[in-house]
C-alpha cells in the first residue's frame, strides 16, 4: 500500500498505461488512508506523554513475560468490545477523519516499542498535573471496565491495572485499533474494487488492443494496396510521360516535314502556274502553226491541182506538138504563145516549188516544233504528276 505498491507490481505497472482520472483519484484516496493509518500511531506518543514513566528495578525477566503477554490479551480483549468503548470515549481524542492530513510521521516501530515494552508504560499511582481530575473519573472508569468485561462473555477479562494501564488509555487503544481495523478494511475494499476496476480495465484495454491490432492490420492491408496502386499508377504515369515525349518529338519531326512540304507544295505550285502559262502560251503558238499549217497544205493541195493541171496542159501540149510538128509552121505564133505560156507556166512552177520546198521547210520546222513541244508538254506532264504523287505521299 505504500507509494511504489511493492506488493503488488502488476498493477503500477498497469497505472502507466492511461489510467482514468477516477482510477487515479481512487489511488491517491488509498494513500491518504495509508497516511491517516500512520497519524494514528502519532496519537499514541501524545497521549502518553501526559502521563509520567516511572521505571521499577525489582521486577524479575519472567514477570516481564508475563506482563507483556497480559497486555496482549488485554488488547484482544478490548477489540472484542470495541463497539461499547467507542460510544463512551467521547472525553477521548479522536482520530483525524479518513483522508485527512497527517499532522506527523511516526513509524509503525514507535507503536511496537509501546505495546511490547517491557517496562511498565503507565502507572495508576504517578498521574499527571491533572491529577483531581483523574480521581474524580475513576468511578466512571471502573463503570466503563465493568461493562467492557460484561461484553465479551467468552472471552477473557483481565483488569488493566494489573499491566499498569489505566481504562483511559486502554480505551484510547481500543478505539485506535477499531479505527484501524475499519480503516484496513476500507482501504481492502477499496483496494480490491480498485484492484476489480483495473482488471476491468486491463480487459477493456486489451480489447481495444486487439481491436486496434485488427484497425492497424486493415490499414497495413489498405496502405500496401494504396502503395502498390500508387507504384502502378507512377509507373503508368512515367510510361505516358515518355510516350508523350515520343508523341512530342514525332509531332516536331513531323511539322518540320509538313512546313517543309508545305514549301515544297508552294514550290511546286508556283512552278506549276509558270509550267500552265507556257503551256498555254506553247498551245496558243501551237493553235497558230496548226493554222499556218492548214493554211500552206490548203496551198499545196491547190498547188498539186495546178501541177495536175499543168501535166495534162504539158502533156496536151505534147499531143499538140507531135500533132502540130507536122504544122509547126502553122502553128509557130501558137508554138511561141504556148512557149511563153511554158516559160510562164514554168516559172509559176518553179516558183510554186519553190514555194513548195519552203513549205515543205517550214512543215518540217513546225513538225520539230510541234515534236519539241509535245517533248516538253509530256516532260511537264510527268513533272506535275510526279509533284502530285509526292502531295498526295505527304
């Protein structure tokens, strides 16, 4: 019961563990009773001092003995008959209520030197400064004797004068000892209370233990998932940073290319324009040989017929001279008109083939002009489809 609870370390060891402030008030209350047990004993020092002690030199070891066993059963005696000595020590001291303070410390060996002296303690004969007092209350005392001897029918009544106490201070120690036996009771009581509470406890305690055991174990699950979640979705997430890395270099690269084809396109669009406007220019040129062409087969197509008509005037002409040689004398001024239409029709036909021959050049020119430009059209051609295939290929 002291304040390290020797006795008893499970339970200071179960105080460490967030004891409730009632359990901890319960505590500090037993140890103010365990502090009122030792004010008890403070009172018997007191109350002997108002009565002297007067050594005896003549008594013998054996009495000693036997004084000191008196006394005990003299003491037995009294807490039988606790109760009636407490109703009539009302002129006695009290003692302090439970929990009270203690005035002063004094050991339990201080009462054993007084119960188990041998010297006798008090003397009936050496009384105090009051000792008119005393006289007079000595009736009353032997009254109160006689009824604590009536008390315990079967117990053993022996006079206190006989160990040298007076009823005074016996009764002084009856109260005493009832005071502590009920203050040990008390103090058992509640220490066993106390002792069930703590049980109590302890069990609550390990069952919130184990229930925090079963909330720890369940979040231990919960933050292993959460963690291996956490990994994945890290890991997710690095894998979607470089595929976004990639997406992002493969998005450079490709608008490079596209501003790069879309140079090219312009490229290819500015020489196509320049390509449609010769083309154009080579069909309008082309449209205007075809014309001059048409126009000099025209010429030579009439010049064939003249030449036709030529021949058979010529060959006429011959039939005529082979008819007419045999006239030619008659026919001289025909021969001559027809020799001059000859030379006429001579020089019409040298000039018409000469005419014909540049003709038949400039054909030839236009035919190698046309070829040339048929030659470049269908190198365009292939050009523009080519800049088309490579567009649609971008």
């Amino acid at each position: 019961m002291g304040e390290k609870c020797p006795a008893e370390p499970d339970l200071c060891d179960v105080e460490g563990v967030d004891l409730s402030q009632e359990s901890l008030g319960t505590l500090e209350s037993d140890q103010g009773i365990v502090g009122s047990q030792d004010s008890y004993t403070s009172i018997l020092p007191e109350d002997g001092a108002k009565v002297k002690k007067k050594k005896k030199d003549g008594k013998k070891t054996k009495k000693k003995k036997s004084s000191k066993s008196k006394s005990k059963d003299g003491d037995s005696k009294d807490s039988d008959g606790k109760e009636h000595k407490t109703k009539k020590s009302s002129s006695s001291r009290r003692p302090e209520p439970e929990g009270g303070n203690t005035t002063s410390n004094v050991t339990m060996d201080e009462f054993d030197k007084v119960i188990y002296n041998n010297d006798p303690l008090f003397s009936d004969l050496e009384l105090s400064d009051k000792e008119g007092d005393s006289e007079l209350q000595v009736p009353s005392r032997q009254r109160r004797q006689t009824r604590l001897m009536g008390v315990g029918s079967s117990g053993i009544v022996i006079p206190c004068t006989q160990f040298g106490l007076n009823s005074n201070t016996m009764i002084k120690f009856a109260i005493i000892s009832t005071e502590l036996q009920n203050v040990l009771q008390v103090s058992l009581k509640r220490c066993e209370s106390e002792i069930a509470g703590l049980n109590r406890r302890i069990q609550l305690l390990e069952e919130d233990l184990e229930r925090s055991e079963e909330r720890l174990s369940t979040a231990q699950t919960k933050l292993d998932e959460a963690s291996k979640a956490a990994d994945e979705s890290e890991r997710g997430r690095k894998v979607l940073e470089n595929r976004s890395q990639g997406d992002e270099e493969r998005i450079d690269l490709l608008e490079k290319q596209l501003e790069e084809a879309k140079w090219i396109a312009e490229d290819a669009d500015r020489k196509f324009d320049e390509a449609a406007r010769k083309l154009a220019i080579t069909e309008v040129d082309l449209e205007r040989a075809e014309a001059r062409l048409e126009a000099a087969e025209a010429k030579i197509v009439e010049l064939e017929e003249e030449l036709k008509v030529v021949g058979n005037n010529m060959k006429s002409l011959e039939i005529s001279e082979q008819e007419a040689s045999q006239r030619e004398d008659s026919y001289e001024e025909t021969i001559r008109d027809l020799t001059h239409r000859l030379k006429e029709a001579e020089n019409r036909a040298a000039e018409a083939e000469r005419t014909v021959s540049k003709l038949q050049k400039e054909v030839d020119r236009l035919e190698d002009e046309l070829l040339a430009e048929k030659e470049r059209y269908k190198a365009i051609s292939d050009e523009l489809d080519q800049t088309f295939a490579e567009l649609a290929g971008y």
